[in-house]
C-alpha cells in the first residue's frame, strides 16, 4: 500500500475517534438540557399556579387574539342592569311559581364574529383548535366549526393544509358612468 493512503487511513480513524467523543458530549448535553427543560417548566407551572389561588378576583384577560374593535363591539352591546337594594318599601312577597321571578339574562354575545376576529388574529392561519383555543369560555367547540365552514363556503376564509386564513374582502365601489379596469 502506499504511504498517502495509509496517512488517510490513520486520519480518518482519529477523526471517527474526535466525533464519537463529540457525540457522546452532544449526548449529555441534550440530556442535561432536557431536565433543564423540565425542571423550569415544573417551576413555571407552580408559580402559575400560587398565582391563580392568590389573586381568584382578577378578571380573565381577554384573548389577545381578538381585536379591540369587537371586544369593544361587544361591550357596547351589554344592557345595563339596574340593582336596588330590598326595603320594605320595595318588597315584594316570593313567588311561588319560580318560572314567574324575573331572570337576568346573559348578555347576547355574536360567536360568529368571535371566532371571526379569533381567525382574524392568526396572520399565517390557525387549526380550529387554535381558534377554539381563543374563544372556549365563550363559544362551544362545534359552533367554531361550523363558523369556519361557514366562512370558506362564503369565501371570508380559505383553508390549505388543515388551517383556515381569513381573507380580506375588498369592495370596489363603482361608478354607473365610469369604466373599471382591474389590473
């Protein structure tokens, strides 16, 4: 054998030997990081956790997901309920029929531009679990569907590869005397 290919022999045996050593340090290193990981996530969920049985009075954030322009919309829309304190001027004997007392009713709520506006929030698209995700306190996992598939059938959403973009919708306003061009 010649000399040139005996030196790469040798050459490639230490350089199999330099990776092998490498790899069994790439190999702790993951498994250090790995608990790494689940430590922190484990610290992460405690504190989450004290938090919430702290402070139970805070309100629930609202899903950044959703515009302010609906949560807006939909504030406006809350009747305002009035309270008055029972005297016995203003008191009135229980009914016996309990179907008869006056009920508060939830403020009416559109899920249809929820999940809109839920969709809207995902620039590069979103499952319907994701959607669902955003809206779950307020609107139930099967209405999300059928929302979506509303949506795509009157092509306010496309769907590609399981996940739903809306689609802006653009209105040209037309003039009867003036010709469109469309470029």
């Amino acid at each position: 054998m010649s000399t040139f290919l005996e030196t790469l022999k040798e050459r490639l045996l230490e350089s199999q030997k330099r990776m092998q050593a490498a790899q069994a340090a790439l190999q702790a290193a993951q498994v250090e990081h790995q608990t790494a990981v689940q430590e922190f996530i484990a610290w992460q969920n405690a504190v989450a956790s004290e938090t919430r049985r702290d402070q139970p009075s805070l309100p629930l954030p609202v899903s950044a997901a959703i515009p302010a322009t609906v949560v807006a919309a939909m504030a406006r829309r809350v009747p305002a309920v009035t309270i008055r304190p029972v005297t016995a001027d203003n008191q009135t004997p229980p009914s016996p029929n309990p179907q008869a007392q006056p009920q508060l009713e939830a403020p009416k709520i559109n899920k249809s531009e929820l999940v809109r506006g839920a969709l809207r929030g995902f620039p590069n698209g979103a499952t319907p679990g994701q959607v669902w995700e955003n809206v779950k306190d307020r609107v139930p996992r099967t209405y999300v569907y059928s929302v979506l598939k509303r949506m795509r059938d009157q092509k306010s959403a496309c769907q590609r590869r399981g996940k739903y973009f809306f689609v802006e919708s653009h209105k040209v306003e037309v003039e009867h005397d003036q010709p469109v061009s469309i470029q």
